[in-house]
C-alpha cells in the first residue's frame, strides 16, 4: 500500500533491499525448495520388498512388491496433480 500512496503524493519509494548474511544457510534452503518427505509405518516398510526373491528361471526376480509399486505411483500421480493446480 505503501506504493500506491506514495505513486498519488508523486514521490518515489524505493524498492526494499535484502542482504543475505548467512549464505551456506541460504544456499542450503536454496537446494532444499524441490524436497518432499514421505513418511511410511512401520507394516508399509515391512510390505516393501518380495520377502523371498528367488529366481525361478524366467527373468530378473522380483524385488519390489505390488504394494510398493503402487504406492510410488499414487504417490506420483497425487504429486503430478498438486503441481497441475499451481
């Protein structure tokens, strides 16, 4: 509001200076914008993996359940929305 007084009275007010004092703290926050914590229980982290991976012939065995799979991409798709509304 200030601006818009000032812009009517015709003088002019100047654009307000910040100085960065701590700049490892800043960079720090700077890397950590993007960053999104997960948090899993106990019986999720329990789900996550194939409790036997045994390879039975047929190709590469299976290390991440179906559960684990799914989560990561509901996970993705509710991310992929939220950033759609910005």
């Amino acid at each position: 509001m200030p601006h818009k007084y000032a812009k009517s009275k015709s003088w002019h007010v100047p654009k307000q200076q910040y100085k960065i004092t701590n700049w490892s703290e800043y960079n720090q926050s700077l890397k950590n914008r993007g960053s999104i914590d997960i948090w899993l229980s106990k019986e999720a982290i329990a789900k996550w993996y194939e409790a036997d991976q045994q390879n039975i012939g047929d190709g590469t065995p299976q290390q991440y359940t179906d559960f684990a799979i799914r989560i990561c991409h509901e996970t993705w798709i509710s991310n992929r929305s939220a950033t759609e509304l910005i």
